[in-house]
C-alpha cells in the first residue's frame, strides 16, 4: 500500500495513469473512492493521483490533536514534493477544494491548473466575525450527537437540517451517491470526525487575489445558493478564473453528473495545453 510520512502518521495514495499529473482531493468524510469516475476518464492521458486526507479512508487517524485545513495542505505539499511531482493540475470537491486554495494562496503560481467543485470557501458557506462563530459554535452540539448516535447518523443529521433549508437534496440527486457517501462516513471514528469538523469550521477563507494559476469553478444546479457565491467569488478573485454551472447535479458534482464534471475539466486542461504550446511558441 503505497503511503508518504506525514506528521504523525503516513498518508495513502494510489498512482494511475502516465502522463501529466492531476492530483484528486475528496470532500470531508468521504474517500479516494469518489474520484473513481474521473480515475478511469483521465488515467489514459494523465498520471491521475488520489489521496486520503488525514482521518479519512485508508489514511485513518493520525496523532495530531487537532487537525485544520492548513495541515491538509501542509500534507499536500509534502505529497507534491515525495513525489517529485512538477506543476501538477490540482482537483478538489467540497473540503478538498478548500485545502487547493490554501495550496494555492501559499503557491500562487506553481500548479499548471486548479479545478474546485462544490466550492466552499468557509463553514457554513458565510462570512462570520471570528467571535461570532466561537460563540455559536456547533461543536458541542456536534459532540453530544457523536456520542449519542455515532458518525453516521450524525452526518445524516447534518443533510437533513440542510435539506430542510435548501429544500431538496443538497449532498447529491443520486441515491446511489448518498448512500455511498454515507457508508464512507461510517468508516470513521467520532474522535476522527470531529477535528475534520473543526478543521472546516474553524478555517478562514484565504486571499486569493494573487493567484495567477487558471481556476476553474464547478458547481451543481442544485447547490446551496451560498456554496455557488462562494464559487463565483473564487473565480472572480483569482487573476484567470471561470465558474459553470453543471446541470441535473448536487455538491458532489462529479458524482452526480460524472460525464458533464469530465467534460467540462477535459476542456479546461486542452486550454492549459493550448496556452502551455503558445507561450512555447512565441
């Protein structure tokens, strides 16, 4: 099993394909199982790489107390660096999106390309005062229910109230999609659980404007409006930035409509080589 020492622990990745490298990174409590999709469209041009972050999947628990967005991406950069991966295309849903545009706030220009689906910027999906979210923090809340009904249920709880306010089913359309997500989060510890929660809750969003690398933005049609201003706000502060809308599809936009989500970033990496042959050119 192929695996990096971190801080604390050793991270999971798998390698599939030759070529340029794009590396995949999931959404929070989920796994590397969700990029299948684009796995098995990408690997016959690109050396398609994979991980699990901390706490999730393969990786597991590590020793760190607390984990937090810039670990995730302290934990990127080392993967970038073990592997001797040179100007990779970055791939984030949700939670991993989160930890590219950190990457890319530190490394504004190294990556040839950045996509960013189900675009969360912070969590919630809103610009809070720091100590208003400390104190209307859910984190107690969030415990109590982990010891009370465990991680799945829980995660489960946390759709719903959503759903509620969204008035329909955010996370993904697919039953098959939900249900996968789902399974995914029980292989994870309550402990586990919570410093992922708290990670995203606590992150604040960086300052994208001296980003030169070329973004794109996804989102499904049925996204929370807020996650969708989040996203175009991305695509608007970064110096080369696109947002689109994805139809018939939810946060996990490349799941739900896997064929419309391979498309769309085909089209973004045939301009990235495009524009790579063109300055050699000149």
């Amino acid at each position: 099993m192929p695996t990096i020492q971190i801080e604390d622990g050793s991270l999971w990745y798998e390698e599939t394909g030759t070529g340029p490298p794009l590396i995949c990174l999931h959404g929070g409590w989920q796994d590397h199982r969700s990029w299948q999709a684009q796995v098995d469209y990408f690997a016959d041009e690109y050396r398609v790489i994979t991980v699990d972050l901390r706490g999730h999947g393969r990786t597991g628990p590590t020793g760190s107390r607390r984990y937090s967005v810039d670990l995730f991406a302290d934990d990127l950069e080392k993967l970038v660096a073990t592997l001797d991966v040179d100007r990779p295309v970055l791939a984030g849903i949700s939670a991993g999106g989160m930890v590219i545009q950190t990457y890319l706030d530190r490394h504004p220009d190294s990556a040839r390309g950045a996509v960013i689906g189900g675009p969360l910027q912070t969590l919630p999906p809103i610009e809070l005062p720091h100590g208003m979210k400390q104190l209307f923090s859910p984190l107690p809340l969030l415990s109590g229910s982990l010891s009370a009904v465990g991680p799945k249920l829980t995660f489960k709880t946390l759709l719903d109230s959503i759903r509620m306010t969204n008035g329909g089913h955010w996370l993904s359309l697919d039953e098959t999609v939900r249900k996968q997500s789902l399974n995914a989060v029980d292989s994870i510890s309550a402990t586990e659980f919570q410093k992922i929660f708290r990670a995203l809750y606590e992150r604040v969003a960086p300052t994208l404007s001296h980003v030169s690398t070329p973004t794109l933005v996804l989102y499904g049609d049925h996204e929370i409006p807020l996650v969708k201003r989040q996203g175009e706000r991305i695509a608007r502060t970064v110096q080369t930035g696109t947002a689109q809308s994805i139809p018939d599809s939810g946060h996990l936009v490349n799941q739900d409509q896997s064929g419309g989500f391979n498309e769309a970033c085909s089209a973004f990496f045939d301009g990235l080589t495009k524009a790579a042959d063109d300055a050699k050119g000149r």
